[in-house]
C-alpha cells in the first residue's frame, strides 16, 4: 500500500471539496486494479456472448458481456468478488435457467 503525503492545497484542488484542518488527519490511497473475465461455456467451445451479470464483493457491479462473452471493469478495489450469471434456454413453457456463481479475485498491482 503506497503512502503519498499531500498538502491541503493539493487535495482540496484534485477533490473538488472544502477541507478542514481540524477533521483532517491522514488518508491512504489504495491502488486500484482491474476486473477482466472471459465467460465459456463448460466444453470451452461457446463463448457466453451478450449475457447479463452481476458481481458482488467490496463493489458491486452488473452489466451485459460483449460480443466475444467478456466483461471488464477499471479502477476496481482489491478483494474477493463474487460472479453471477444466469443462463436462459429456450422460451415459452420449456424455458430452464440455471444459475452460476464464480469467485473472483481482484488484487491490487
């Protein structure tokens, strides 16, 4: 974890924010890193392409996989993620879902 000592002037202009002498003490800034996952189907053929995901862990996140079924998120606190996608086949009356949980892990660089 990297300490970096700031003057008021300097955090008061990269924060946007009025700061007090009298309620600042000390701050750590944590380097982030990045959450990249590439989703495949259990045989490792089908890509899951276009599927709506959730993740869960220090943050939280949700979105649709790309094109080639892979996710990414920047700027991402370090910690253990939880993944959660949930695969639709067929419609109607013969829809089946099922449900899939992956541990992620996302460590600082």
């Amino acid at each position: 974890m990297a300490r970096r000592e700031l003057t008021l002037d300097e955090l008061r202009r990269d924060s946007g924010h009025t700061v007090s002498t009298r309620t600042l003490t000390s701050f750590v800034i944590k380097p982030l890193g990045t959450l990249f996952v590439e989703l495949w189907d259990k045989s490792g053929r089908v890509r899951h392409a276009n599927r709506d995901y959730t993740i869960d862990g220090p943050m939280q996140f949700s979105g649709t996989t790309d094109d080639d079924g892979r996710l990414l998120h920047e700027n991402v606190i370090a910690g253990d993620y939880t993944l959660i996608l949930t695969l639709e086949f067929f419609d109607g009356e013969d829809q089946v879902s099922d449900t899939y949980e992956v541990a992620l892990v996302v460590q600082s660089p």
